[in-house]
C-alpha cells in the first residue's frame, strides 16, 4: 500500500512512518514537504492514501484537496491533518471529498493506523466498483454487438427464404394444387413471423442496453400524444379512454409513451365488447402508482406473473395476434425506471394493470421547501 505523506514538517512525517509501521503493516511511503511536491508525486505514483497536511506553505491543505479529489473523481482517500481542531477546516474537508479528519494534537498510533485502514479499505471498495462497472460496460457493449450480428445474420438467410418462395409462388402458381399453395402461404407467412419476432427481440435487447434519459415529463401529455399514435385501433374498436388527472413525474418520455401504448393496445386488443379505458394515478410515499384498468377478458390469478415474461401469450394468435412480448417491454422500463408492474385481474372482470415511478425532482424540491418552512 502506498501512502503519500504532505507535510512541510519533517518531524511529522517521522511521527506518521512511527505510527503506521507499529503493528507490522507493509506501508511503501512517499514523502513531499510542499503541496505542489504532493502534487507532483500523486500524478507519477499509485497512490492508495494520503496524509494531508492543512497548513503548507505554498497552498493550504482544502486547495491541495480539491485538486487531488477533482484530478481523480474522488478515488483515492484524504486523510486531513491540522494542527488544531478548527472545525470549519473539518466540515469542509469532508465536503471536498476527504475521507477523514484528525486534528494532530489528538493524533495517536492507534487512530491513525484506524483512519488509513479505513481510508484503504474505502479504496479497495471503490477501485473494486470502477472495476465491475468498467466490465459491465465492455460486457453490455459485447452484447450489444452481438445481438445486432445474430439479428443481422437471421435475417439474412430468412430474407432468402422469403424470396425464393415468392419466387416459386409467382412462377409455379399453375403447376400446384391448391394443398402445395396452402403450404407454400404457411412458409411465406411462418417467415414474415419469424422475421417480426426477431426485430422485437432486438427491440426488446436494445432497450437493455440504452440508458433511460430521465427528465420531468408531464404524464398527461405523454397519454395524450399515445392516444394519437393509437386513434386508428381506438376509432376502429369505438374505444373510450378516460383519466383522473395525472402527474408529473421523472422519466424517459418516450419509453414511458412506448409503456402506455402497450397497455393500452393490450386492453383494447383483449376485450370483446367495446372497450373503456381508466387511467388513475395515486401518490405513493414519494412515488406514483398508476392504474391502467379495462373491462377485457381479464387474465386468470395463476398467470399473473407469467405474463410478463418473453413470449409468453395466453391465447393462439388467430383469436389475439401477438407475439407475448409487450408486457415483457413493459416490465424492463418500469424497471429501468426504479419501480415495478403487476397486474390485479380475474378472468371476464376486466385487467388493472398498476405501475410506479417516481415523482418529478421539481415537485420533490418544493415540497421539500415547503415542509422546512
Ligand atoms: P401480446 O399482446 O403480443 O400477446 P403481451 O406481452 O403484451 O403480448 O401480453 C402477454 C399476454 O398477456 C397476452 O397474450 C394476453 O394473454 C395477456 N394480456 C395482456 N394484457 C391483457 C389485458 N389487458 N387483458 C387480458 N389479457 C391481457
């Protein structure tokens, strides 16, 4: 472990190099007398931890610490020392990003060798987080590459397929009787289905990768622009939807707009009379939940969480066309977004599909104004 002591005063470097290697830690030290030395050995060394001094000639200690914790996002823990106990000192230290404080007349081995291993303990903690997310991005970037290939590659051949059947479609169409043409629209058909399976499950891989761009948006107007982009299916089902007043809250506006058109495709699509909408929204600690109910053909206990998953359909596409992956969307961007979906149903009683998010920061901040006066 390398520990980088600046200090103008000799005697406490002495001191610290006492203190640490009393109990036989493996201590390598680095020593600088001025901070813009301290400066100098941080950037061409490792450095695991660093005992900073507050009164140094050139540069007082809270500078020296605002450059080490900005140069590195606060990777490397500070431990401030000072002469005195002067609070100010203290309070902003901790600010800054140090990691502890120790006025040097209450400096003993013992609280020093508990400040440094607490302080390396924090770093090991930190490099080891900067590690897994690093891996987690290159891995995240893997999959993501290697999803646009298998999508790009399955469909290459598929297209092929397609082709060639139309081709002895259109050029065969006398030579076969009406059982080889039957077979041949199933193929042309099973192709197009596969092909629309496989754009969906890249979609719905996408979105695993793509970080959510969260922001205020207005709820009611995100219904608003869904009902437009669904007026055809609703003028053609003589669909009524209705709704309390909804919040503002924070989210992605257009995966939140993609989340209700699913749920409001789902129960226009699933219900056999004329199908009527409700969408209510209730405060929820400091969330939302919202409820997206409908007079459908309602969904039976033991399927509830099953439905969420990928491909999972209750229903043979000739009665419902589908292909079970809207709810399995639903359910990655209501987490993407901090909450959860479930759904409340009994089948020919209508569905209410329930989810939450949070409140928007706007709203957050002056309630919390309020509530401190
Ligand atoms: P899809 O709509 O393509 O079938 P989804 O993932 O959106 O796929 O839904 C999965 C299944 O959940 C549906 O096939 C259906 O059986 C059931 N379901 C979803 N929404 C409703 C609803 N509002 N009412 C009744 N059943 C529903």
């Amino acid at each position: 472990m390398n520990i980088l002591i600046i200090d103008d005063t000799k005697g406490d470097h002495e001191l610290a190099m006492d203190y640490l290697r009393d109990g036989g830690s493996e201590y390598q030290f680095y020593h600088a007398y001025s901070a813009v030395e301290g400066l100098e050995l941080y950037r061409k060394h490792v450095i695991d931890c660093v005992l900073l001094d507050y009164h140094m000639p050139d540069k007082n200690g809270l500078e020296v610490l605002k450059q080490l914790t900005e140069k590195d996002n606060k990777l490397v823990p500070v431990i401030m020392m000072t002469g005195d106990g002067n609070e100010f000192v203290a309070v902003t230290a901790m600010k800054l990003g140090s990691q502890d404080y120790i006025p040097k007349k209450v400096l003993t081995a013992k609280a020093l060798k508990r400040a440094v291993e607490r302080a390396i303990e924090r770093t090991k903690m930190i490099r080891r987080m900067e590690t897994y997310r690093e891996q987690l991005e290159q891995s995240n970037h893997d999959l993501e590459q290697f999803s646009h290939i298998v999508a790009h590659d399955l469909k290459s051949p598929l297209r092929a397929v397609t082709q060639h059947l139309t081709l002895i479609n259109n050029k065969c169409a006398d030579l076969l009787d009406d059982k080889s043409k039957r077979s041949l629209e199933f193929a042309v058909e099973g192709a197009s289905r596969m092909r629309t399976l496989i754009d969906a499950l890249f979609e719905y891989a996408r979105l695993g990768f793509s970080e959510p761009q969260m922001e205020n948006v207005n709820l009611e107007s995100i219904l608003e622009q869904t009902q437009k982009d669904l007026s055809a299916v609703i003028d053609e089902r003589k669909a009524v939807i209705t709704h309390d007043a909804l919040p503002e809250v924070k989210g992605d506006a257009i995966l939140l707009a993609q989340l209700l058109q699913n749920l409001i495709g789902n129960a226009i699509k699933f219900c056999k009379e004329a199908p009527h909408i409700h969408i209510k929204a209730t405060q929820d600690g400091n969330g939302w939940k919202i409820g997206v109910r409908d007079n459908g053909i309602g969904i039976p206990k033991s399927q509830h969480e099953q439905i969420f998953g990928i491909f999972r359909r209750l229903h043979v596409e000739n009665d419902y066309p589908g292909i079970g992956l809207g709810l399995a969307i639903c359910d990655r961007i209501v987490k993407q977004h901090g909450g959860s979906i479930e759904v409340e149903s009994e089948p020919g009683k209508g569905s209410k599909f329930i989810f939450s998010l949070h409140v928007a920061e706007t709203i957050l901040k002056q309630e919390k104004m309020r509530a401190y006066g």
